[in-house]
C-alpha cells in the first residue's frame, strides 16, 4: 500500500491539467487514469464517489498551487504594481508555454458546471476567493489598508480573468500585456481614495 | 417549406440559452432538440454537420445580440461611464434574472472548446472582438481617441468578463456591483492620458 499517497497525488495533477485545458465534461475518467498512469483500483480506492470527487480534489489542488504562486509574488515584490504586473506575467507565460492551452485552472469547470454541481462551484468558489483574499493581503503588506485592499483584489483578479480570457480565445497574448496598463491605472487611483 | 426560416432560428436561439448555461461538451444535440420543439429532420436539414455547425451559428447569434446591446448603450448614455456602467449593470440584471445561470454566452464554449475546434474558437474570438470593436465606438463617441478608446475597450471588457465569472461562480452579484469603481478610475486615467 506504499505506493498510495503517490498514486493519489498522480491522479489529482493529471486531473488538474486536464480540466484546465478542456473542461470538466471534456474530461473522461479514463482520460484521467491514462494521463496519471494509475490503476482504475487505485482510483476507486482513493475517490470511491468517482469523477467529481476527482475534480473537487483537483480544483482545490490548482487553487493552492495559484494561491502560494500569488503569496510568493508579494513577497519578492517591492511594490503593489510590481507584485500584481508579475501575477498577470505568470499567467501569460503559463499560457505561452503551453501554446494557449493552459489558461486559468479553475474559470472552464466553474463556467460549465456552476447550474450542475453544488461540490465543483463550491470548490472553484473557494479557489477564487483564497486569491482574492492572497491579493488583498499582498496589498495590505503595500500598505493599502483592509477595505481598499479588498476592492482593488476583486477589480486586479477580475481583470486578471478577463485578460485571461480573452488571450486563451485569441490564442494572443496581447489581451494580457494590455492589462498592465489598466492594473498600474488601479493600483493608483485606488491608493488615492 | 414555409416552417423553415422560424424552425432555424428557434434551434440556433435554444442552442445559445444552452451553450450559455452549461458549455459545449454539457450539451447533447437531443437537448437542443428538445428545447427548440424542432423535428430531427429540420435539424439535419439546417445544419447537415451537426452539432458543431449549430454551436457556430449559436455564438455568431449570441455574439450579434451582445455587440447591439453595447451599441444601444453607448447611444443611450451621455458620459463614456455612464455607458461602461450600463454594459456590467445589464451583465449583473441577467445573471440575477436567471438565478445566476446566465452569464457570458461566450466563455464557456470558449474555454472548453480552445483546444478542440478551430471552428468554435474562431466563432468566440470573433464575438469577443466585435464587443471589444463595439465599446471602442462607443467611447470614441465620447471623444476618446481611437488608440486610447482600443486600449480602455480591452480593459473595460476584461473587468466586465472577470467580474461575470466571479459572480456566477460565488452566486452573488457583489463582483459586478464592485466593478463599477475600477471601471470609473479606468475611464478618468484614460482620459487623462
């Protein structure tokens, strides 16, 4: 049974990875187990109520992973617009690297299942709020107080998504170098106020 | 024959609802059948490559509707924010009016789709830049130049389109409401510059 927690983790980013490019209901079960190497045992073992406990497992993975991505932004950043220019260049590069097929990780399952499943909008629900709440608290250490902080966290990531958006579709990345200019324009009006 | 221009456009307007609330890949060519009340005959008939041929017809449709609502708000307003504003106020009035199950008709489709078919790609790309193309219009009728009104257009969009998937995704209208004072800072720093 020791190759359990590895086999676990195999299928959760193998998962990730395939609803960040197509969907949840472009994803089959056996998509996933071919992508993770795993044996279908493995997988009832690990998520006995199947497909969408894969997914909610597999969101709340990404959402992590782009949370601690967002936390070391703050950190290695020396101001507010520098730590939110890097977030929108982290996404562009992801996006470059992947040839348009790696956008956000969590906007195509939350867009496509949000009339369908309560556990899937919950869990892409959650995610986007622990990167609102991570922008907000970068902002703070940019001394933006609380309620600025969190106004200018929801107007950057909805920018952020929409920029996304738009330049996965176009297969360009103009959209979200043209965010840049829009996330320095924020950063200053809402310090002002 | 006389049955069949209205038999097309009910199919294409059924198919745009469903493509809008639950993607591509959640939509069977039965659903659209069911929802259009259209004989599988008139289906094949309209669209002899299926499914795809009508999800092109669905976003061009979807797309036109959106691009004449842009259009009537920018007639309809006196300032480039009072026009911005409108555009996310009737974002949020549909996303309210249909307990939150319509939001963008684009963005679902587009983002499952991105990697699978040109087609349908192609068709997305094309809505989002005739909106993009429709809000810069507008704001040159505010006297924007037309670099400046090209740039707050992608902008503007991308907060409008970022707020929509939060909102649906969170189930509140919060997001949209919160858009309204990024996108008045954008309009003031645009215009300046």
């Amino acid at each position: 049974m020791s190759d359990k927690p590895d086999s676990k983790e195999k299928t959760i980013i193998a998962a990730a990875k395939l609803l960040r490019r197509q969907g949840y209901n472009g994803t089959a079960l056996s998509d996933i187990l071919a992508a993770a190497g795993s044996p279908r045992g493995s997988l009832y073992f690990h998520f006995p109520n199947g497909k969408e406990e894969i997914a909610v497992a597999a969101l709340t993975y990404a959402g992590d992973s782009v949370r601690q991505a967002i936390a070391g932004a703050a950190k290695t950043s020396k101001s507010a617009d520098e730590f939110l220019i890097r977030i929108v260049r982290g996404m562009a590069a992801d996006l470059e690297r992947s040839d348009f097929k790696e956008g956000c990780p969590i906007a195509p399952t939350a867009l496509e299942m949000s009339g369908a499943s309560e556990a899937l909008t919950a869990a892409a629900g959650a995610a986007f709020q622990s990167w609102e709440q991570e922008i907000a608290t970068g902002l703070q250490s940019f001394h933006f107080n609380a309620e600025r902080a969190r106004l200018l966290a929801t107007a950057a990531l909805s920018q952020f998504e929409g920029a996304l958006l738009l330049a996965r579709t176009y297969r360009r990345l103009e959209p979200l170098q043209r965010a840049e200019e829009p996330i320095r324009a924020l950063v200053q009006a809402f310090a002002r106020t």
